[in-house]
C-alpha cells in the first residue's frame, strides 16, 4: 500500500545509507518489492472494473433491443417501409416498361440487361414488402424468447464481473489491527491459507475448556467471570458464545472446547486482557433467588437420601432434606428445614458452638 512504500522509503535514512550494503540491499528490495504489490492491486482493481462496465453496457444494450422487440413497429420505421415499397414499385414498373420498349427492336443484348433489372425490382419489391408485413406484425415470440436469453445471460455476465471485482479486493470481516501478512506477490498458495491475521483488541475471544461434568449445564448465552493469570486484581465479565461437543482426550482426561466473549472492558485502559494470556474462569449455570441454604459440608449422604444434623433443644436430630441447586459454599433446601434451624458442620460438636443457623439468601445462589 502506499503507507508501507512511505514507511520504506522512510526506511532508507542517511544513517543507513553509511550502513553496510546488506542492509542497503535489504530495505532496497523490500521497497521494490512493496511498490510492486501496490501496483499489481491497483493493475488488478482496474482490469475488473473494466469488465464490469463493459458487461453493464452489454446488459444495457441487450435490455433496449428486448423493449423494443416487444414495443412492435416504430411509426418512422413503418414510414421508410412504405417510401421504399413504393419506391420499389416504381422501380419495377420502370424497369418493365424498359423492358417492353427494348423488345420491339433492341438486341438480345439490350434485352438481358433490361430483363435482369426487372428481375433486380421484382427481388426488391419483394424485400419491401416483406419488411413492411415484418413491422406490421410485430416481432415474433420466437425472436422474443431469443432476446430474453440474451438479456439473461448479459446479467449473468455482470454478475460475474463485479464477484470478479469483489474478488480483486482483500477485504477485512471486522475492524481490528493486522498482526501478520502471511502471503506475498508470487506465492502459490490454497483458499485455506490465510493472507493474514487480524487482532482485535475490543472484541477479545476466550477459549475454555470444560469437563465431562461440566459440559451438559454450560450453554450459549451463559454469563460468568474470568480473572487472568497477569491481571489477578480484576475478575472480567464474559458471555459464553459456542459450546464444542467433540471432546480431546489428554492422560485419560476427557475435555471439551468452549469459547466465549469478553464484555463491558476499556480496551484503551493501562492494564487490560491480552491475546495469548491464560486464566480461569467461572460460569452461571444456574442462578435463584430467595432460597434457603446451607453450607454444602452440611449435608451428608445416607442410604439414598441426603441428610443434615440439627440441634433442637440442646440436641442433634438427623433431618432429611430436599436439596436444590448449589455452588461452590452452599446448597438450597427445597424441604426438611426452616429458615433459622441450627445445623452441626462436620467435624465439631454442638456444645463448642459448631452449629450454623440456617439462612435465607436474598441474593440466591449462582
């Protein structure tokens, strides 16, 4: 482009023309070789939009003799039939009357010229009249039929010249700073090579990477929370936007591939995410409101039920609750307790104060 031959040329200082030639050299062809990339553009843009005014034209064309086969005769064209069909009478009945007066005393000679011009008037005559019915009759169906091809096939031309412009162009899906150029003029090179790559630093992508366990509850939509490895005093609000289902097997460990947006960050702040940086991340699988909880360490499994210890009147009594959702700290009960119960946390006795009331949580669980 015209900025990389300014930055080459501007490469090229008194400073490192007093270099050693290598380097002379280098920068040199690099500036030979970035003005014959823009030329070869400019070269290329040019020829394709080039092709796409003359197949316009073309369409242009076909599209006028279309309207005007199916308009019929225009009232001049069927005047100059008419003045040339009576010209052409007259030319015959001319030429007959030549023709008479010649073979009353005229040579054979004189008699075949004359014969051969009334032969010439009478083809003539006919033509003009034949021209003349062809006006008044309009144009053909079959004529019509043909011209609507042509004028479908002039659109299809104009259609590939200008995906042949489009073509001509590299054009970027998305803003965002180019990192690399991964192709120069003369490579042979595959429609999956990339010509190159783009960062975009406010609209940064995250890749996750789920358990088997995990997998069934995180969806498309989902919100959570990663805090980056390089950034530990900041937790980055995130939206989860694919969720993979093939899974890569590493020692035994089943995993699955996710990605999700980063959202509501000042990409122009001192400290901000990087491409390349590795963190963890939580998502919101589920999240209520107004439920009663308590710490996970609570409750035990018995049998098929799950239970929770509870003091009543200086003693424990074992309750069976109804659990709900949880998260890391603590699990709903749909049943088995009541706001304010005291449950016994594992490993502590009631008598050393180890009992937990239960609590209602405005908030929810997430």
């Amino acid at each position: 482009s015209d900025r990389q031959i300014r930055e080459l040329n501007d490469s090229i200082s008194p400073e490192v023309s007093d270099s050693p030639d290598a380097v002379l050299a280098a920068a040199t062809s690099a500036l030979i070789q970035a003005n014959s990339t823009y030329r070869s553009a400019l070269t290329a843009k040019s020829d394709a939009q080039a092709a796409v005014d003359s197949a316009e034209a073309a369409l242009a064309s076909a599209q006028e003799t279309l309207d005007e086969l199916k308009a019929g005769a225009d009232p001049e064209e069927l005047a100059t039939a008419e003045a040339a069909l009576t010209a052409a009478e007259q030319a015959l009945e001319a030429a007959q009357l030549q023709l008479e007066e010649l073979r009353e005393g005229a040579t054979e000679f004189a008699i075949a010229a004359a014969q051969g011009a009334v032969d010439i008037a009478e083809a003539n005559l006919e033509a003009a009249i034949a021209a003349r019915n062809d006006l008044l009759a309009g144009a053909s169906q079959e004529d019509i039929d043909l011209q609507v091809q042509q004028v479908q096939i002039a659109e299809l031309a104009v259609e590939q010249a200008r995906q042949n412009l489009e073509d001509a162009m590299l054009v970027a899906a998305f803003d965002g700073t180019v990192a690399a150029i991964n192709i120069s003029v003369g490579d042979l090179v595959s429609s999956a090579t990339p010509a190159m790559t783009l960062l975009t630093p406010d609209a940064l992508e995250v890749e996750l990477t789920l358990g088997e366990t995990d997998l069934p509850s995180v969806k498309v939509g989902q919100k959570g929370l990663i805090i980056f490895d390089a950034i530990l005093e900041k937790a980055y609000p995130l939206t989860v936007t694919s969720v993979g289902l093939a899974p890569t097997t590493q020692q035994g460990v089943v995993t699955y591939l996710a990605t999700a947006q980063l959202v509501g960050f000042d990409p122009n702040a001192d400290v901000r995410p990087a491409p390349g940086m590795s963190g963890a991340a939580v998502i919101v699988t589920q999240e209520k409101s107004d439920v009663l909880a308590v710490p996970n360490s609570a409750i035990r499994r018995r049998g098929q039920n799950r239970v929770v210890e509870v003091v009543v009147d200086g003693k424990l009594e074992t309750r069976v609750v109804q659990t709900g959702v949880t998260d890391a700290e603590k699990t709903e009960i749909l049943s088995g307790l009541k706001a304010g119960d005291l449950v016994v946390l594992p490993g502590s006795a009631p008598a050393e104060g180890a009992a937990e009331e239960v609590e209602e949580l405005p908030g929810g669980i997430r």
